[in-house]
C-alpha cells in the first residue's frame, strides 16, 4: 500500500512578515497560524509533519510545547530538506503544503491523493481555488530523481526541478471540479483573492475571515462568504505575488 504524508513547509523568520506563523488567530484567539494550518490538515487523518530549519530553535521550540510532529533541515535547501524526510519517512508520496496558508482546503488534500494515483503522475494539483488554499502531490521517486542541471532556484522551491522538467515527468494541474461548479452557478472570479498571509494586509485579511468560519469550516462555507460578504476580500487585493512557475 502506498505510503502518504503531509509534509509542511515552514520557518519563522519571514523577512516581510516575521515571526507570522506565531500570530494569533482570530485576533483574541489562543490559536495561532501554525495551529490553523496544523488542524485542518489533520482533518484528512493523515500523518502530518512540519519540517522545519535545524537553525529555527523558535518554531521546534513551539511545535514540540504543541505536540506536533517535526523534522530538521536545511535551511536554504529546501529540496533537500524534503528529500530527507521523504526518506526517512519511506513515503511514496508527498503532500507539500506551507506554514502560510492558515485557510488550507483540506478536502482537496484527498481529492489530490486519489488523482495523482488514478493519472499516475509525477506531480498534481487543482487550480482554480483562491491562493494559499492549495496544496501539491508528487511522487517521491520524482522529488529525489537527479536532474541536471539543477539550478539553485530548485533547491529554494521544493518541485520546480519536476515542472521544469517536462520532458521527463509528467504533471498534471487541473480545474477544482467544486470550484468550476461553484463559478458556472455565480460567475464570480477567484483570481484576485489571497487567503496565503505575507504581509500585514494578508494578516489583516485573514484576521476578517476568521471572524466569520471556524477553524474546521468547509469549502462551500467559505464560497458563501465570498458571495455575500466580498468585501471581507478586498484589503489585500494589491500586493504581487511572486511566481516562480506558471501552469
């Protein structure tokens, strides 16, 4: 049977926003960030794992005091910090998702699991969900495979050397089957909301979200308050988001 984690990539030392993944959530909340990020992804019931820098005593030192599972690495050499845990975890597939993304769909977590086994792909994704909901699946045949030349930007971004790469792997993105319902009944467009936390506005942002669903809310939950409350959505609208590959 194969063997599946999630793996969370996360550190606290943010040069836009530091120390984020320690605020709290909702404002007056005891919850913070990484416990938004840690339970949702918990509700899949798959094993979940951050990793995390062997230089960030901050983060290991919150994450051992929550009970939540992490592994060390390299700091810069993300990939690599991935490739350790997928071996010493002995997964066959990896789940990558980010210590940013408090708002993380779950369900499309298992959604991901089933597609990437059933189109027996290298790596797969669904888009058309707002940023910062996302996750990825890759094999981790594909993860640790040797690809020349690998530049340093592939070390940095744990799959890009896969997408790069598409001669030798297959990846496959595709349109959020929820999500292409969900916009053909209302016509609304996804593309200018961030639910990933950057900055202060992201901050802020969220900081209105979470005023209104609770931490184990459901995708169709969170489309009804795009509807009826848009401008809950609209705070962070202009900061750029930096993209290192495109679908």
């Amino acid at each position: 049977m194969n063997k599946t984690a999630i793996l969370v990539q996360a550190r606290s030392r943010s040069t836009r926003l530091p120390q984020k993944c320690f605020l709290p959530l909702p404002k007056l909340s005891n919850q913070t960030i990484i416990d938004w990020v840690h339970y949702r992804l918990s509700l899949t019931e798959i094993d979940v794992w951050f990793l995390v820098p062997s230089t960030d005593t901050p983060i290991q030192t919150y994450l051992e005091k929550a009970g939540i599972p992490y592994l060390i690495g390299s700091e810069d050499d993300v990939r690599e910090r991935y490739r350790i845990a997928a071996q010493k975890l002995d997964l066959d597939f990896i789940v990558r998702a980010t210590a940013d993304n408090p708002f993380v769909e779950w369900q499309h977590v298992i959604m991901s699991i089933k597609q990437i086994q059933e189109l027996q792909c290298d790596l797969f994704s669904f888009t058309g969900l707002p940023l910062g909901l996302g996750v990825e699946i890759f094999r981790r045949d594909s993860l640790c495979a040797d690809i020349e030349p690998i530049q340093p930007i592939h070390r940095e971004h744990v799959s890009l050397h896969i997408k790069h790469y598409p001669e030798k792997f297959k990846v496959v993105h595709q349109l959020s089957p929820i999500i292409r319902t969900w916009q053909k009944e209302t016509n609304i467009s996804l593309d200018t909301i961030r639910l990933t936390i950057d900055e202060d506005a992201d901050y802020n942002t969220a900081l209105k979200i979470a005023d209104h669903l609770s931490i184990d809310f459901k995708l169709h939950q969170l489309l009804q308050l795009i509807e009826s409350k848009p401008e809950l959505f609209t705070g962070n609208q202009d900061i750029e988001q930096r993209r290192f590959y495109r679908s």
